[in-house]
C-alpha cells in the first residue's frame, strides 16, 4: 500500500514548468537534451533584448531551470545546473552588476561523479558551500568569495536513494545539508552535517520526518539551530502540507516527527525559509482554491510555534503563482516567486514586514519579458539590495531545452535597477556536449 502511495506521489511531485511535467529528480537523458542551435538561432532572441554588457562573451543558453544564490564576502554567487561537462556552475558577482567570472566557473570538477542537478549555495562565515543532486548522492565544493577555488569535490552521502531538492544553511562552525531519501516504503527528509573542510560530522542520516512521502526540503539558520521544512503528505497524498522540524548544531533532532507549518485545503508545496532575526518566515505554493496556485507564508518562532496558522496570503492573483524564494533585511523579507496572471511566466515579488504585514499585495513585476518565459526565481540579500536571479527561455512548452540565467537587483522601496537584465550565462564557444 505505501510503495503505491509513494508511486502515486512521484507523479503528483513532478514539477509543472511550462505546462510540461518534468521530474523533480529524474536525469535529463542525452536524447532529452538538445544540442545548442546555431549561434544565430540560439542568441538572436537575447541579443535582441539585451544589450552586450562591455567585452563579455555573447550570452548562451547553457542552464536547465532555475538557479540559487548567496551572498558573502562582498560578492554574490548564482549556480545553476548546466549542460556543459560537470552539470554545476556558478558565477560571482559584484554588488554594483559586475560580472567576475563572464563565461561561468565549472564547480563539479570531480573526474567520474561529472554529472549535477538541483545546485544549492549557502555562506559560511568564509567561503561558498555549493552542494548538489550527483545521481549517486549529494555531492558539494568550496568556493572563496574572491574566486580561489573551487575546492575538492567532496560526497555528503553516497546512495542511489538520495534524489532530488538539496537544501544547506550554515553557520560559523558547520553546514546543515537536507535530502529526501526514498525507499520502496515511501520517502523520509535526512539530513547531515558537514564540517568546514567538507567532511561529514555525522555517522548516519538525521531523519525529521515519519511521513509515508516527503520532498522538497529546505533549511535556514537562526544562530542557534536550525529549522528545516518540507512537503509532507500527512495531510494526504493529493494534498500535502508544509511541516519542519528544529536542528541543533551538535545534530539533535528536537521535532523527531515534524510539526505543521502550512496546513490547508488542497496541496501545499515547494517551502523556502529564512531567519528574520525574530521569527523564521516560511513560504510556499498553495493551492488551497482549488483551481490555481498562489503564495502563501507563515512565521514561526525559534520555540516551534506559528504565529499564522492559516496562513499569510502573499499573492493570490488570477493564473499560477509557483516556486517561491525568500530573503530577509532590516525588518523586511522580499518575497518572490514564478507568476502566470499575464499568461507567459514571469517574475514578481512582494515585500513581508515582520509583522506579518504584505506590503505589495498585489506584488511587483521584476523581470521585465526581456524573453517568452522567465521563471524558477531565487533571491538573497546583500549591500543594501536583493539579487534576483531567474531563468529564462525564448522557447515556449519545452523545459528540457537549455536556457540563460538572468537577473535584476531590486531595492527596498522595490526599485527594479537592471534594464535590460543581467546576464549569468555566457560563453565563447557556440556548441557544447550535453549531460
């Protein structure tokens, strides 16, 4: 009955992008992945839109989805997923829109494990800790903020049943890394630590979940512990919920089985967390009217309890809102996520006060239709200004096509400062071997 329940699941957690399901944690198979077109067909649409920023190489659409961001050191670090060799790569960036690395730095340097998907980064005090879906586990490097790197490939954990979503947080001492561990029984979120060198503190997984399905995780650090959350299918199968658990720095579990974050009619997915300095603010897809999705949040205070049990309304406008990101600064989160009330996606925001408050709450528009779709937003915040990054494509209903990483910085009083918009994946070369 569970293995069923966990099939059943598998196809309900497939991500809708462009109107196409496309697996959360399945491999892109070569003869799924085109090769790039030509250099006139691949770069004419973005070339039309976006002017060439100085002596940078032409923009290229080498990325798949969407990317992450962090912020230390006096510089951003956007990853994505790539179809050149290695499948993980990055660039830093400079607060004023100046781009340190133009053709993208590959970070899975590991000579056999040459594959990654579903990149995250977190800061550490130090360096960048990029961590990834290997196929065969989660693997992860180092990257100093002034470009020294990146490290060795190190392996979290090695286990074909570790597939999908990989969140981290970390604090001074250490990184918390989260995955969903799958079994013939259903799926579990685990967890573990890694020290500064990229060793593993922990001698087995840290489960959080008594779930029969579980995904999706993410992570934030509150200087104390940790608060991990997922999608959880306690509330059913077709409609699950939106639960966490706290992590202490030494490994302790304090919510063994989890407790309730976003629990409403319909399904609820896709969290994304961040420390406020007060409260953790917690948000997510919902789908609790029964007939498109929206953006909703939640806080909750470091001793587990939710301040909004039903749920802030971030954005509840007509069409999908989907895949939310989140960052905090100086009393205010800025929210954002993929938006379809116009009809192509697009990317738009809302700010969230510590009170629970929505400033915008009819959002804001942040990417700027530069191509058809732009979609899968992340956001962080540093030097006094949110970096949105954000993928795009000139290619209507076709997800497994490569696309270009872009991306706008935004103010607090919501200025958009990036017209046209910054441009992260660029190369020389106009062909590529595709993973």
């Amino acid at each position: 009955m569970r293995q069923a329940m966990r099939a059943r699941f598998a196809g309900l957690w497939s991500g809708v992008v462009f109107g196409v399901l496309v697996s959360a944690c399945g491999p892109v198979s070569e003869d799924m992945a085109p090769e790039w077109k030509s250099e006139e067909e691949a770069v004419s649409t973005v070339e039309a839109a976006l002017t060439r920023h100085g002596p940078l190489p032409e923009p290229r659409p080498t990325a798949l989805l969407g990317p992450k961001v962090a912020y230390g050191g006096g510089k951003y670090l956007v990853v994505w997923q790539d179809v050149r060799d290695g499948g993980i790569y990055g660039a830093r960036m400079k607060p004023d829109g100046t781009l340190l690395d133009p053709e993208g730095l590959r970070l899975n340097t590991h000579p056999e494990r040459d594959f990654g998907r579903n990149p995250n980064v977190a800061y550490d005090g130090k360096d960048f800790v990029v961590v990834w879906d290997s196929a065969d586990g989660v693997d992860g490097t180092r990257l100093a903020p002034d470009g020294a790197g990146p490290g060795p490939v190190f392996t979290v954990i090695s286990s074909g049943e570790v597939a999908g979503d990989v969140g981290i947080a970390c604090s001074r001492k250490l990184c918390l890394v989260t995955f969903a561990v799958s079994s013939d029984e259903g799926s579990d979120i685990g967890g573990l630590r890694i020290g500064p060198d990229g060793s593993r503190l922990d001698e087995f997984v840290l489960f959080m979940s008594e779930s029969v399905v579980t995904g999706e995780p993410a992570v934030a650090w509150n200087g104390k512990e940790f608060l991990v959350v997922w999608t959880d299918s306690s509330g059913g199968v077709d409609t699950p919920d939106i639960f966490g658990a706290r992590v202490k720095e030494d490994g302790t579990v304090l919510d063994r089985d989890g407790f309730p974050i976003g629990v409403a009619s319909g399904a609820q997915r896709t969290p994304a967390v961040v420390w406020t300095g007060r409260r953790f603010l917690v948000v997510w897809g919902d789908m609790r009217n029964g007939t498109d999705w929206d953006i909703y949040g939640a806080r909750v205070r470091s001793d587990r309890r939710v301040d909004d049990p039903m749920g802030i309304p971030i954005s509840t406008a007509s069409g999908d809102q989907r895949f939310p990101g989140v960052a905090h600064h100086n009393w205010k989160s800025l929210a954002v996520w993929d938006d379809t009330r116009a009809g192509p996606h697009r990317v738009w925001g809302a700010r969230v006060e510590e009170d629970g408050d929505v400033r915008d709450p009819g959002g804001f528009a942040i990417s700027g239709g530069e191509l058809l779709n732009e979609f899968r937003p992340a956001v962080a915040y540093g030097n006094n200004q949110f970096l949105v990054p954000y993928g795009a494509s000139s290619v209507a209903d076709d997800p497994f096509t490569p696309n270009f990483i872009l991306g706008r910085r935004v103010k607090h009083d919501t200025r958009v400062l990036d017209t046209p918009a910054l441009v992260f994946t660029r190369s020389t070369s106009t062909t590529t071997a595709t993973k």
